[in-house]
C-alpha cells in the first residue's frame, strides 16, 4: 500500500468523497501532503485511519464517539467496545422479535 489520492482511497475503502471531507473536519485524519496537481494524499496512516473510522461507523458509532476512541487508551476503546456488542445485542434481539410479530400476522 503507498500514497493515494482521494479519488483512490474513496474506492478502495467504500467510503465517499463527502465521508472522507467530513473526517477531515471532524479532525480525526488529514491528507499527508499534495502531489504536483494538487490533488490531495493520503499515506498509509491515513488510510488505516479511514479503515478504523468507517468500520467504527458502521457498528454504530458517532464521529464524537470515533474521535473519543481513537484518541483513548487501549483498556477503554476496550470498555467502549464491549458496551457497543451489548447495544448492538439489545438491537438485534428487538429486531428479531419484531420479525417474529410480523412472522405472527403473516
């Protein structure tokens, strides 16, 4: 893996061009350097950041939240972890009773 573009990150991670512009400004990566037209780039660091970013998106967190975890130290992104499975768990158990109710009326 080596530099890439906005462009390049955006497909190879899934994430959009509006994603990764609302990273920047919520201060949790930044574009490495600039190539000679100016595109911006991104280093590896930055792309693992993006990876971390969109996969602590994904099970439910907030950029507030991601800011918090990326900053904390290892025992509490644990802590925050586990308190996301149990939500995710609780979630998941109200959704499958209420396919089960549609299950009832089907």
């Amino acid at each position: 893996m080596t530099v890439m573009t906005l462009r390049e990150v955006c497909d190879a991670y899934g994430v959009s061009r509006r994603a990764v512009q609302g990273y920047e400004k919520a201060g949790l990566i930044s574009a490495s350097q600039k190539n000679q037209r100016g595109y911006l780039l991104y280093d590896v660091a930055e792309q693992e950041q993006i990876k971390k970013i969109k996969f602590y998106q994904q099970i439910g967190f907030t950029l507030k939240e991601i800011k918090s975890l990326l900053n904390a130290p290892e025992d509490e992104v644990k802590h925050m972890l586990e308190k996301q499975v149990r939500k995710l768990e609780k979630e998941n158990q109200q959704k499958e009773e209420l396919i089960g109710e549609i299950y009832k009326l089907l």
